[in-house]
C-alpha cells in the first residue's frame, strides 16, 4: 500500500465503503506515514465540520404559511393564467393607474375627478373595457390579482363569477390588464382590484354607474 | 388521477408536509440564506401544487420532489444567489449570520465553532457550483448517491469523482488556512 493507494482509497475508507482486508492494509500505512496520517486526520476534522453545518430554523408557523400560499397561488395559477404585457400603444379606453409601493393612486382623465374612488359609466347590456394600469418599481413574479365585482357586473366571459383571480407576473414600469365588462343589471356598485405580492397587497375600488 | 379541487389542497398537504423540513434544508444549502431559502421553498410548493396529478402517482416522492426544487434553483440562479457563500476578508463577514446560530456548548467552543463554519463557508465558496452542491447533498445533508443522481440527473460515477475532488480541496484549502 502506497501513499496514491491512500489518496484513491482516502473517500471509500472515510465512508466505511472498503472490506477489513483492503481497511487493515490502509490502516498499516497510515500508522507509518506521517503525511498519510495527516491527511487522514485533515478528512476525519473536515467531516466532523460538515455533519455539524448548520441550517437555520425557520419560524414555527414558516411552513403553515408556505402550504397555505401555495394552495391559494396555485390554485388561482390553474384557474386562469392570464400575463400582463408591458403598456405599449395607445390605449382608447378608460384608464386606472395605480402605483404600487408609493401608494399612490392617479384618478387620470376621463374618470369623474370629483369622488374619491375612480368611476367609470357604462350603458345597460353593453360590453365596454376598462384598462386597469399598473406600474411598478420591480419585476414582481407570482404575484396574485383579485377582481371582485358588484351584482350586475360581470366579465365578458365569466357569466355569474363575482370574483375573479390571476396568477401573473408584473414588469417593472407600466401594466395593462384590459377587463371587458358588461352590466346585466342598471344598478352598478364597486368593483375591487387587489394585488398581492408577498406579504404584501394594495386594493384599490372602481365605481361602476350603469345608465 | 384527477383530484377534485375540493380534495386538492387536503392531498397536497398531506402528501408535501412529511418532505417540507428536508426541503427546506435543501433550499437553505442551495441559497445560503433564510430569505433566499424561503423564497425557493415557497416557489417549488406552488410549482408543486400544480404538479399534484403527477404527485399523487409516485409512490416515493422525496427525490422527485427534491428534483424540482434543485431544477427550480438552477433555472433561477441569478434571483437565488447564494448570499452567504461570498468572498470576503475575515472581518468584513456580515453580522446576524453563522454568529447567530448558538451551539449547546461553552462560549469558547461556541465561538471557535462559528470561527470554524465561516472558514467553512469561505472554503465552500471557493468550490464550484457542482462541487459544492455535491458536498451539502452528500456529506452534509447524508443523500444516497443514488438520490443524488436523481436529483441533478449526473451519473454516480461521476458524483463520486466530483466528491472526491471536492473533499481533496476542501482539505487543502481548510489546512491552508490554519483549520486543521
């Protein structure tokens, strides 16, 4: 037994992998080489060091949350998936800006400036697209978009569905999601977008007036 | 299989909830950090959960479940930079880290065992990707070779060489720096 038969037998012999024959003859070599030995105490030291490397505890309720995150992300992934494309062209319809982090909601023109809430009219039975725009900071992967409606207000598509949820990904800068809707009912109401991030989300409210 | 959705999340739990510490512990060895760890963790279960028709047809999941997390890893390296696995001057170490994990013993050991996992780490760092990633699976986290093929789709002949290799420059770069 040499010092290379050491230095290609050194893993099997760490891991209990070699027979008692093959073992003893190692075991004779290193008890008369100094170099040897060395090494093999420098593999036993590094294998106390690995098994005794740490992982952080995560917090008790860490993994509760991640299960129930991933059943309501994923279940509203498999429903709809629809992707929000970057703001491009012109956009002819009504919009709704919301900036997120700022907090900052914009009432633009052509939303009634008086309230505090954005509105937007639409006739009885008539599909018109409000182009909910969002913009953001960051890239925001996975996050979740929830659209609750009134009585009386559905999307084109979605007969009687009075919430809606997307699983989408926000590019950093403007976010357009076209929502073609139509009034079964000339009452109106609100209508709740709601993004959720993380832990974090912002909810913002659209009158809806039918005339 | 088809689950109904009424079943999905009762399945998913029960099928994912024996597996989630050691996939948490993979997804903290890959980042190297809790935040990052977290974030991998939390993607792969709602990768997961639409994967359930798949799931729920294996009759062994852990490698398979692992798998996912290690491919998700890969394919967003960039997003799950390994925070903690950076080369720095001793001194310029970020705080909160390997500090922060108390041992049961005295405050000597306690410290010369945080002085010994940052030299670790440092020497971990030094690794490549593939070396390092065989070391956290294989002689850290105790996977079977055989698991470990499953995981990163390499041939065990290969794993072994890389360990070797790994463990051979882990040594040196350890007894280097005054370690051993």
């Amino acid at each position: 037994m040499s010092c290379t038969h050491i230095n290609e037998k050194i893993d099997d012999y760490m891991d209990g992998a070699l027979d008692d024959a093959t073992t003893a003859l190692l075991d004779e070599h290193i008890e008369s080489c100094d170099s040897c030995r060395k090494t093999i105490k420098a593999a036993q030291s590094l294998h106390g060091l690995l098994k005794d490397y740490p992982v952080p505890t995560p917090d008790a309720a860490f993994f509760d949350q991640a299960l129930a995150k991933a059943t309501h992300v994923g279940a509203a992934r498999l429903r709809n998936r629809w992707i929000m494309t970057g703001f491009g062209g012109a956009i002819a319809a009504v919009l709704v800006a919301w900036i997120i982090g700022g907090m900052l909601m914009q009432t633009p023109e052509g939303i009634d400036p008086a309230a505090n809430i954005p509105g937007v009219t639409m006739a009885l039975e008539e599909p018109r697209t409000v182009n909910l725009v969002f913009s953001s900071a960051t890239t925001l992967n996975d996050a979740v978009l929830r659209v609750s409606l009134p009585t009386g207000i559905e999307v084109v598509g979605f007969a009687g569905q009075r919430e809606i949820t997307w699983m989408t990904s926000l590019q950093a800068g403007k976010n357009i999601l076209p929502l073609k809707l139509i009034a079964t009912t000339p009452h109106g109401g609100e209508l709740l977008a709601t993004l959720e991030h993380d832990d974090r989300d912002r909810t913002f409210r659209i009158r809806v007036n039918v005339t | 299989m088809n689950i109904s959705d009424q079943n999905r999340s009762a399945t998913f739990e029960r099928l994912l909830r024996p597996h989630l510490d050691r996939l948490y512990r993979f997804a903290w060895r890959l980042t190297g950090s809790k935040a990052e760890a977290e974030d991998l963790f939390q993607d792969v279960l709602v990768k997961l959960f639409g994967q359930l028709d798949e799931l729920v047809e294996i009759e062994k999941p852990g490698s398979w479940i692992s798998r996912v997390l290690y491919n998700h890893f890969i394919d967003n390296r960039r997003r799950f930079a390994r925070q903690r696995l950076v080369s720095v001057e001793e001194g310029q170490l970020p705080p909160g880290g390997v500090d922060s994990l108390p041992g049961p013993d005295s405050p000597e050991r306690d410290a010369e065992r945080a002085d010994n996992i940052m030299r670790l780490d440092k020497a971990l760092a030094e690794l490549s990707e593939e070396h390092r990633h065989i070391v956290l699976l294989h002689d850290v986290e105790g996977y079977k070779f055989t698991e470990i093929q499953e995981i990163t789709g390499a041939p065990v002949g290969t794993l072994k060489s890389r360990l070797h290799r790994a463990r051979a420059r882990l040594r040196k770069l350890l007894s280097d720096g005054g370690t051993f």
